[in-house]
C-alpha cells in the first residue's frame, strides 16, 4: 500500500485522487492490513504459551494496549470433564483472588453452538435461557461475554467488565477481541487435546504410551552421551481391598491421592506416569543405583504416611517398589522394565511396603517365582 501511494502516477494525480476519496480509501486499507499482521504476530506469539495462566496474562496484555477494562475473568474446561473449572481474575490488570464460581459450563454450551460470537452482556441476558445460571454471572458486572469454542464444543468463557476509561467499547475493539478469541480457542483445544494423548485421564498423571517414548528417548540419552537414569515401578499393596471393602470410588480416590504424593516426591524434570491398573512408574534423570534408592524410600515413606479420607473414613496406603538403574546392557525400553519389574516382585516377596535394587539374577530369580 505505501509503495501505491509513492507511485509516481498516484503522486501525480494526487489531488484529484484525494478530492474523489481514493487516498483515504487506501490509507484505510493500509491500517487494515497493519492491523491485520500486528495481529498474525500477536497470534504466533500467544500458541507459545505454554500453561493458562500464561495465555491470560499474555491475552490482557494484548487487551490492554487497546482499551482497560475494570476486570477481567478467565473460566477454563480443564482436561477431565470431571475436574473442577479453573478460573483466573484480573482487576485493574492484576491477578486476583475472587469468590465468583462457576460450576460447569454445560448451561451455557448448547446457546453457543447458536450464538458463537462475542456479545454484550445485556444481549445475552435477553437471549439465554437458563435465569438461574445467569445469576452466577450478574455477580461480576459483566459488559461483554466471550465465548472460547472448538471442536468438542464450548472450551470456556471470557468475562469482561466495563472499560475503566472512555464510553461503550467500538466495534473495532469487539472485532479485535472476537478475532483474538478465536485463536485463543484453537489454543486452548490443541492443550486439551494434548493432554488427553498424553495423559491418564483418572489420575492425571502422563499415560503409558507417553512414558514408553520418554524412556526410549533417555535410552538413547545413555547411548550416544552417557547421561543415567533409573527406573521406578510402584505397585499399590493389596489394592483390591479397597475397591473391594470401600467401593471403586475409593480405589480412584486412593489412586489419585497417591499419583500427588509420588509428584510432590520427585523433581519437575522427572517423569511420573501411571503403568496400568495399580501400577506406577517414575523415570528418574541423572540418578544412579544410591540416589534412585534414596529416591524410592522417600516415595515409599511419604505413602505410607499419606491419609485418604473418604466417607470421613482415613485409609491407609503401602506401596512396593522395584528400582533399576540403565547399564551397558539395556538396549530397549523393555529391558530397563523388566528388571525393575523383577525388583518389584522381590519387594513382594519380602513383605510389601518395602522397596528393592535389581542386582544381576534376579531377573531370572523373578521368573522362577512366577
């Protein structure tokens, strides 16, 4: 556009141009495509993001430049439709605590199948059906509510507040938050999908598949730069009990609470996945045979010492825990499980509630017994 303007039969024909409107035409043109690529680069950035609260802080960053309202209140579907809602609230651009709650957004997702677009607070108290629902919202004095869809549906809510300075927003400011929201949508739903490839649904812990790549990646870490590892297989003692006595509500229970203790256990960078029924595992980076042992009681010792109330009964929970540090020999994933499996049964066999370092043997000692 600007080199249209520079053009020398433009610049000639200028005034007349400009008399029938076409230089202000095209300067018009030329914000919109500015705007335009302001906001492809604003989206790149935004699908770096990597957690919620990143998103909202970069989003209102985003808002900010253009207009400041009063608040503004994120509501997240989480992954698990079974999880509570997450929500994060900002009041004059800062992260707040806040009272408002919203239970589920089932209410509300069949009227944005219809109505899929931004819309003024008082259009969409006209319009939507449930009273009781929009009681939950009247509470913030909302101005505009923004709804965040995908493919599964309706991913959450924006709600926005009054602008702190100037009158009602423009439609351009509705278009941008419109357009913005779209993408903040695809971002949302490339997250949730994420984690339901890579993650146990039940304890939110990563899945097996996951923990098969992980664990064939520090193999060839091993490999080629000689970085360790070790392995840890959890199995919970007599869990049958639970499900048994106290009802499958109290096995999930149990399997939950347990998958946070093991979390709060262990370093970020290690990998803590769910094996299948009862058992666990944990990938250890950088460990070697003392320290993974070290390791392991202290998971061990913080089950044990775990209360999972349920009913306002405490049960009570043991694991045993087999351990396997990678070697020269371990060339496949199956290799490293195997030995930390025949730890396993040797912590079994001596009692449960205990934890157990392959040693070459037992392999085969393991095999025997079954």
């Amino acid at each position: 556009m600007t080199e249209l303007l520079n053009n020398p039969e433009i610049i000639k024909h200028y005034d007349l141009l400009d008399k029938i409107g076409l230089i202000d035409y095209i300067k018009v043109q030329q914000l919109r495509v500015n705007s335009r690529e302001e906001l492809m680069d604003q989206i790149i950035e935004l699908f770096d993001k990597q957690t919620n609260r990143e998103l909202t802080d970069y989003v209102l960053s985003l808002l900010v430049d253009r207009f400041i309202p009063s608040h503004l209140n994120f509501v997240f579907q989480p992954f698990g439709d079974d999880e509570p809602l997450e929500i994060l609230c900002y009041e004059k651009m800062k992260p707040v605590a806040s009272n408002f709650k919203i239970d589920s957004l089932k209410p509300y997702s069949e009227f944005f199948k219809e109505y899929p677009n931004t819309l003024s607070f008082p259009l969409f108290e006209y319009k939507f059906p449930d009273t009781g629902s929009l009681e939950e919202l009247k509470t913030l004095d909302p101005e505009m509510i923004v709804p965040m869809l995908g493919m599964n549906g309706l991913y959450g809510l924006i709600i926005i507040g009054k602008k702190m300075m100037g009158d009602d927003y423009t439609n351009d400011e509705v278009v941008y938050i419109d357009r913005l929201m779209t993408f903040t949508a695809i971002w949302l739903q490339n997250n949730v999908h994420y984690k339901s490839s890579v993650m146990d649904s039940k304890t939110k812990l990563f899945n097996h598949s996951h923990f098969s790549r992980q664990l064939t990646d520090d193999i060839a870490l091993y490999k080629r730069y000689d970085v360790s590892c070790s392995l840890l297989i959890l199995d919970v003692d007599f869990f049958k009990k639970f499900n048994d006595v106290y009802g499958h509500l109290a096995g999930d229970m149990v399997l939950y609470s347990l998958a946070r203790t093991v979390e709060d256990s262990v370093r970020e960078v290690d990998v803590v996945a769910r094996f299948g029924g009862e058992e666990f595992v944990v990938l250890l980076k950088g460990h070697n045979k003392k320290s993974s042992m070290l390791v392991a009681e202290r998971i061990r010792t913080s089950i044990e010492k775990m209360d999972v109330v349920f009913q306002e009964q405490v049960l009570k929970v043991t694991v045993s825990i087999g351990v396997a540090n990678i070697s020269p020999g371990i060339n496949f994933t199956e290799d490293l499980v195997s030995q930390a499996d025949a730890a396993l049964y040797q912590s079994k066999k001596r009692g449960r509630n205990c934890s157990t370092v392959y040693r070459s043997g037992l392999l085969a000692r393991a095999r025997y017994i079954n």
